[in-house]
C-alpha cells in the first residue's frame, strides 16, 4: 500500500469531526502510524482535541482498510473518564451506516459492559488492560483468566493522561512502570499511542529510547496557534491552609474547591455552606450585592467518591451544566441563543471536590483552590480554570495543614529494579499469581464497604455497589470504637469463602480432581472485625447501617446519623443481569456441529479472523519470533479444534447423556455431546434434570484438563482443514 501523504491524512480528518482545521501534531500522529509504521509518544496541552487525534487513526483505518488492528484499547487512569470519551466516539460515528459502524463499550470495575474485551472500539481503565495483559484480570475468573491477554496484544493501544497512571512515590512500582515494561518488551508486535499533557523532557526521552517510538511534542511556535491556549491564568501561592474565608475572599461568579481528602472537603464544604449562609443573612433589600453577586443567589455543592451512583450522576450533571464553556454570540440571531444558554445557569456557585473532579468533567472556572499536591496533579487541576479561548483565571494553592504531606512521583527509577518487577510479571502471566498485582498495577489502599443489617441475605458480595474508604480511615475508626470498649461483633463482618462439601473434599483427598463440580457457586460465611488489624484481612467490609449515615449532600460517613440508613436507597445490589440472573442457554450439539458452528463463526460472522492476519503479519516481520504468517493461523484452527476436547471424557459424556435421558431426549451412544439441550428458564424439566444429577460430577473441560486428544477429534480437525 502506498504511503499516505500528510495533507490527505488532514483532509480526512477533518471531514470526520466537521472542523475547517487540523493541527499538525493531529496529522503528523496518524502519519507515523499509517506510513512510517511507528508507534507515537504524544505529548500535548489539555484541551487541544487530543481525544480526536486518538481515534482518526483507528476510525480512519476502519472506514478505508489501511492496516491497523481491527480492535482499539482506548486506556485512562480514572473510570469516570471513560463515558466521556465514549459519548464523542458515538457522536463521531452517528451518521455512519449502522453495518459499517465499530461496536462500542465500556468496560470498567462499575460498568462491567465488556468484560473480556470482544468489542471493536472500548473504554477501559488502564487497571483493566495490565491486570488482562498479564493474566490476571479484575473482570473474569482464574478460569478463564487467560482470555483477554490476546485481546490486549492484537490491538491498537491508546493511554491517555498518562502522567495520572498508578506509580508509587517511592520504589517506582505500578501501572506506569509495568506499561513501559510490557511495551519495551512487546515492541513492534503491535502499535500504541501513549498521550499525556505534563511529562518531563527526561521522561519523554526516556520513553522515546525505551519504546522505540517516536515522540511529538507541540512546539512553542504552535502553541498560540490553538485556541485552548489562548488565555490567561494566573498562578499564587497562598500563606496559609485554605479555608472557607479565603474561598469567599476570592469568589466572584464560579469557584472550585479541591481537596486532598474526603474529610477535609466535607469540612470545607460545611464551612463554606455556614459562611454562605451568614453573609446572606446580613444582606437587606436586594442583598449585599458587588464583586462578589448576590451571596443568597448562591450555591454549595459538594463532589467526591462516597456518593451513591444516582446522586454522583446528577451531581456531576449539574456541574457541567453550570461550569460548562461560556455561551458566545453567534452569526443569524445567536445572541438570543447565547441569552437562552445564559438563564440555564445560576447567578454564583462554588464546587467542593476531591481528585474526582481533575479529570472527566469537560468545565471550567475563575477560580481554583487546590491544596498542594504533586505537580502533576496541581497541572490537571488547573486545567479547570480559564479553560477556554479568552478565558481569564486564577489558581490559588494553599500550603498544607499540620500533619498532612504531599510527595512527588519518582519517575528516575522507572527502569531500576526491572529483574524484581519481571519475576511478578512471569509469575502473573505463567502461573496466574495474583500477589504482585499490587505491586505492578496499583497498590490497593482501599477497602469497599457495604451497608446491611444481615450480611448472611448478600449472595454475591464483590458484585454489589460499595463506597470506597482508605484502609488508614477505616481502620483508624475500628480503633476508636474499640478504644472506647463500643465494638461488637455485629457491627463490621467481612467474607470468607466456604470450604467445599465433605463430599468433595473426600475427592479432591483422593487425588480425583478432575471429578470437582465445576459449575459450584461459591457461598460465604461472614468472620466479625475485633480489632483494627483485621482490616488487612478483606477487601470489602460490611458495616451496620446504625453505625454510618448517608445524605444526597454530603455522602457517606462513619458517623452516626439521626436515622438508621435506608439500605434500599444506597442501591448497592446489583442488576438481576449483573448476578447472573439473566438466562444461560444451550441448544444440543455433538462434537463435529459444534467445532464447525465455531469455525463458521469465527470466518464468516466475526472481525476475529481479519485481527488474526494482521497479529500474524506483525510477528512474522520480527526476526526474534521466527514466525511464519500461516503459522499462527493454523494454530488458531488447531485451537478452535480442540477447545472442547476435555468434554470427550467419559466423566463429561456420562452426564451428558444422563441428563438427556432426564429430559427425554435420549442421544445415541455413539454422539459425542458437547451442549446439552438447556433453556431453564423456559423449561422447567431442564432445571429439574440439573438438580436431579448434581451427585454426578462434570469434570473441567479445557484442553490442557484431559491429556492428549485421541482419534475422536481427528475427524472434525480434517474438516476444519478442508
């Protein structure tokens, strides 16, 4: 294929977004990847269309056949990014025909759309793409933990806001570091786009040696030229902790508050709300009116993580509706569409928030009041104020209180320490040990708690919606309950999972593993928390509702309310879907119609044979794999061929047939039975027969289960073979 020139590449963008311009580095990216075959290191100022220059490549590619992979990995540090971008993807297909149009979803631990990564075009965390890369996904079990590192290897990977991914302060360990490493080791087998607004020169470079990349940075002469960047906002450094009387101080029609911690903003917030208050009560006739408005006309709201999904959503709403980009006069009777836009939002309002607010919310201000924090955080947060084109702003950081600190990412020892982080990375990927995952993904300093009087009713506990708290918060109010001789053992429970039956037990004693149920669902007893300590013992914890309060306005807090907490309006079940509620069916096949309906699949009703070819093509050109293109795509046939080969056991086809008979559908017993006949939900007889059979063991049925395959699959190979 001939090379793509550049002012082809810029006209074809901007006929994808309807502009009537596009930046160079926005072009010079997808040149890089379509001609020079290269993947790109991007680094460029928020709010100068990065997200855009993501997706032409991969969109552009989808319309017109050039090679690129067929499936897109679109990364962020926070899923509260990922609706975002997700909404200007669908906007920028909308008007394709729908047979042309990629399939696209989101795939995080809160919406869990895609869980092992079969859309063309998903969303995800990046927490998501190194657990799936290294074999030890979040959203799928040890079974089948496996599946998505393909997924992963055989797409076109996009990180955005790099500078956000998990990285420990101090040993350099996390998400960054173990990215770099996988696609240091990982070069040239498939094509990414790593995008970020504030990494250093020194970073950069060492990425751009390390990748084997190339790096593009938006030039100091291109800078004016976008119009995100033409602006003012200034920066002050403040002499003392930030207050109430200082955001007031201050406040002329739109603030931003942003804090290190939950507590601390609810404090603030609470603050702020009674200064408020004062103020308009002083006010007389029309109320105490100048630089700062009308002080009863204004608004308080409070955003952070302990919020229940409902009330963040319409508190994030009404955040960017209120802090949304200026309404501007327009040609053709646009003034009165820019007063229409105007009487929509409030005459003054000020936000509280947490880091849940540095990303995702497209909004901006005149004032921000941050408490320091590292550099790159400080960066993100200003990008909230004076957003926009002839904006004016300031940023004020306030030094921290007492006791409280702040340290900055240690990126000079990224590629220290590479023989300890590869021996979790093997460990991860060859033999699925999930104990590194801490130290090359993010270390968990978390704990999900949930609200119930009677833990024993929740059937599924890691499936339900809880609110995130630090460990060091959680377990510093253990301690103070249990100082103060008020712990019980009925007020925090935490999951333990339930031995199998004795019966089951009996077997695995035996040696006889292969005849453990596969199909068991895991059931819980619930251990009482009597002490602090205990706190390392779970990662979800369930706390009685006479212990917290809740409230649409100021969230979730281990304090006491007037009220016990309604449970039912935390929504904290799950969807009848999302626990399995929905209907398992099968239809019969025999070994031969099965092997065939998967080739007939995966050639004719699926993208994953075009995805193959381009893997395969990207390996066959590095000399260290000695991979020949055809190579892998016989060891795909071979897989499809033999995926079900454990079902061949007499253990599975002994049950099989069974329950045929329980259901009247007896089988030859000469059929090889892969799917049995199973609709429980519409047939009853099906559910009946299940339970009837539950002492008859099926035995796992991967390939690797049963040993080698005999000559009862040699039959549907020669056919897959032609």
């Amino acid at each position: 294929m001939r090379g793509l020139k550049r002012d082809e590449l810029g006209a074809a963008f901007c006929h994808m977004f309807g502009v009537q311009e596009v930046y160079d580095f926005q072009v010079e990216v997808a040149y890089q990847l379509f001609t020079e075959r290269k993947s790109v290191i991007l680094q460029a100022p928020t709010g100068s269309g990065k997200t855009w220059t993501a997706l032409f490549p991969f969109l552009h590619a989808w319309q017109s056949g050039i090679p690129l992979p067929r499936k897109c990995l679109y990364a962020v540090p926070l899923r509260v990014l990922t609706e975002q971008f997700q909404q200007t993807a669908h906007e920028t297909i909308a008007s394709w025909p729908a047979a042309t149009k990629p399939a696209i979803r989101v795939q995080t631990g809160e919406h869990q759309d895609d869980p092992t990564f079969e859309s063309d075009l998903i969303f995800t965390t990046i927490d998501q793409v190194i657990s799936s890369a290294l074999s030890v996904p979040y959203s799928l079990s040890g079974r089948i933990a496996n599946i998505n590192a393909g997924a992963i290897f055989s797409s076109f990977l996009v990180c955005d806001e790099l500078h956000l991914f998990p990285l420990d302060t101090q040993t350099a360990q996390g998400a960054l570091a173990t990215l770099i490493e996988l696609l240091r080791e990982f070069r040239g087998v498939f094509p990414f786009l790593l995008m970020t607004a504030t990494l250093s020169e020194e970073m950069l470079g060492v990425l751009e040696r390390e990748l084997d990349a190339t790096c593009i940075v938006v030039s100091k002469e291109d800078l004016p030229k976008i119009t995100s960047q033409q602006k003012t906002r200034r920066y002050h450094v403040a002499p003392a902790p930030l207050s109430a009387e200082a955001v007031i101080a201050k406040h002329r029609t739109r603030s931003i508050v942003i804090c290190n911690q939950v507590e601390r903003a609810i404090t603030i917030f609470e603050d702020l709300c009674q200064e408020v208050d004062r103020l308009a009560n002083m006010s007389t006739g029309e109320g105490t009116t100048g630089e700062h408005g009308t002080w009863g006309a204004t608004r308080v709201l409070l955003l952070h993580s302990r919020f229940i999904k409902e009330h963040r959503a319409k508190k994030e709403t009404t955040i960017r509706q209120q802090f949304k980009k200026p309404p501007t006069s327009r040609a053709g009777g646009g003034q009165e569409g820019a007063a229409a836009e105007k009487d929509e939002r409030c005459e003054s309002m000020i936000i509280v928030s947490t880091q849940a607010i540095e990303v995702g919310l497209d909004i901006t201000s005149e004032n921000i009041h941050s408490e320091l924090a590292t550099a790159s955080a400080l960066i993100q947060r200003a990008g909230r104020c004076a957003r926009y084109q002839g904006e004016e702003g300031d940023v004020w950081i306030y030094p921290l209180a007492e006791g409280e600190s702040s340290k900055p990412y240690a990126f000079g020892k990224l590629l220290a320490e590479r023989y300890g982080r590869w021996q979790d990375m093997a460990a991860a990927m060859f033999r699925g040990d999930k104990q590194g995952r801490a130290r090359l993904i993010r270390k968990v300093d978390s704990r999900t708690v949930l609200v119930h009087d009677d833990p024993s009713r929740i059937r599924d506990p890691y499936g339900w919606h809880g609110f995130s708290l630090y460990h060091g918060t959680l377990r510093g109010w253990v301690h103070e309950l249990r100082e103060h001789k008020k712990l019980r053992g009925w007020m925090i429970r935490f999951p333990v999972e339930v031995e199998p039956d004795s019966a089951e037990r009996d077997g695995d004693a035996r040696g006889d593993r292969s005849l453990k149920d596969v199909r068991r669902t895991i059931e819980y007893r619930w251990e009482s928390v009597l002490h602090e300590g205990m706190i390392d013992d779970s990662p979800i914890f369930v706390v009685h509702p006479r212990l917290v309060s809740y409230d649409p306005d100021k969230g979730f807090r281990l304090r006491p309310g007037q009220q016990p907490v309604n449970i039912a309006e935390l929504a904290q079940e799950p969807a009848e879907s999302a626990r399995g509620g929905f209907e398992t069916r099968y239809a019969l096949e025999d070994y031969a119609q099965h092997i065939g309906n998967i080739l007939s699949v995966y050639r004719n009703r699926s993208r994953l044979a075009t995805q193959v070819a381009f893997a395969a093509q990207r390996l066959a050109e590095i000399p260290d794999f000695e991979l020949a293109a055809d190579q892998l795509e016989r060891a795909v046939l071979l897989a499809l061929a033999l995926h079900d080969v454990g079902k061949l056991q007499v253990e599975w086809q002994a049950w099989s047939h069974a329950y045929q008979e329980k259901i009247g559908e007896s089988q030859p017993d000469r059929s090889m039975i892969v799917h049995t006949h199973y609709t429980p939900k519409t047939n009853q007889l099906h559910k009946q027969a299940e339970e009837a059979l539950h002492s008859l063991k099926r035995p796992p049925h991967a390939a690797e289960g049963p040993g080698p395959p005999g000559r009862s699959c040699y039959a549907p190979w020669v056919a897959m073979r032609g």
